[in-house]
C-alpha cells in the first residue's frame, strides 16, 4: 500500500487556498488565515490524489510530498 508525507513550506505559502478546495480532507485555513495540513501522512489513494494535484497547482510550489 502506497503511503505519503506531505507538508507546506510556510515561507513559500501564499495562503492563496487552492490545495485547501482541492484538497479538503488534507489541507485546512486556521484561525490566523494561514493554510496548515490537516494531518501529515496519508495512506488514502483519494487523497493522495487530490495531495498530488494540490502540489500540481500550487502556484509557489509550497507543498512537499514524499513516498513512505
């Protein structure tokens, strides 16, 4: 079974949230209005979909995945 790591790196994140409407059950804005992950690893196949096209899209490169 497939599993993956993902994170945002805060300094790149523009908090535009397109991975969080892309990726609802993985990403999530807190109080502050900054984009957080709503866990940190994933072994859900829907999700790391949705994961991997959320880093797809993000226009400043934010997000980081890696196999596990």
């Amino acid at each position: 079974m497939k599993k993956i790591y993902y994170s945002i790196i805060k300094e790149l994140c523009i908090n535009c949230g397109a991975c969080v409407v892309i990726s609802p059950k993985s990403f999530t804005i807190d109080e502050n209005k900054k984009v957080i992950e709503s866990k940190k690893y994933t072994e859900n196949l829907e999700e790391i979909e949705s994961i991997l096209l959320a880093k797809k899209v993000c226009p400043t490169g934010a997000i980081v995945t890696e196999e596990i």
